[in-house]
C-alpha cells in the first residue's frame, strides 16, 4: 500500500514558518533535523497534533546544484503572488476557527464564506503561500 506522508511548501526563513505554523497555527514539531555533511541541509516538518503521520515540509530554497538562480527567482516570485503551494486544512466550525485564528495574528486574506461545498476562508503564511480553511459540507448525491 502506497501512503501520503509529507506535503512540501518552499519558505523563505525556516525559523519565521516554524514559527508561524506552530505558534499561530498549533502544529507541532515533527522533525528538525539539520546535516552538516550536507551543506547543513534542514529537514524541517510539521503537522496539525491529532496528525502525527502527516507532516508539512517547510523547505528552504536550496541553491546550486539542487536550483539554480533563476529558478530560484521564479520560485520566489511565484511564493510572492500566493502560487507556489497551498494547504488545505479542514474544521468542524469555520468561523469559530476564523475567529481563533485572528486572535493569534493570523491576517486573512478572504472572510468566512459560504460556498457550494461549505464555508471556506484564506490566509498566507509569512512566505505567501495560501492556506485554505474550510468547514466541508456533505453535498447530496456523493
């Protein structure tokens, strides 16, 4: 059998996204592990704490050989527009969580909204990647 473990998302800062994922968001620290033999590659993951098999790459942008410059740029230039990656997460109370996560400094970039799946939001870590939140509705007929 074939299983999902880890998701990537590129980060500009390692310590601001941990710091953003677990301080504002909660997750928690799966690995953080960094190997001097290999230039001090970081191998930083997280994941929400009832999701321990699940982690959330937060990965550096690597230089030569592994990416040259202007891929660099273009990977950088894409985070900054909101379409390098996205996240789904899901939660029973949208607007609960919406709410919750405002009070930790979290700045949305699309309210609470009802959609024809249920509701759903968005917000940006401090990369630009987007982070949907939704509250998933059953929809007749699946």
């Amino acid at each position: 059998m074939i299983r999902m473990t880890n998701a990537q998302l590129w980060v500009h800062d390692q310590d601001e996204a941990l710091a953003f994922y677990t301080q504002r968001l909660g997750m928690e620290v799966r690995s953080d592990v960094t190997l001097p033999e290999m230039g001090d590659f970081r191998w930083l993951t997280v994941s929400p704490p009832d999701q321990p098999d699940i982690g959330i790459v937060l990965m550096a942008i690597p230089g030569p050989p592994v990416m040259d410059a202007d891929t660099a740029e273009q990977v950088r230039a894409l985070m900054g527009k909101g379409f390098a990656g996205t996240i789904f997460l899901t939660t029973d109370d949208c607007q609960a969580a919406y709410e919750e996560l405002k009070g930790r400094g979290v700045e949305f970039v699309e309210q609470p909204e009802e959609r024809p799946y249920g509701i759903d939001a968005a917000f940006r870590d401090p990369s630009g990647n987007n982070i949907r939140l939704t509250q998933v509705r059953e929809m007749a007929g699946l």
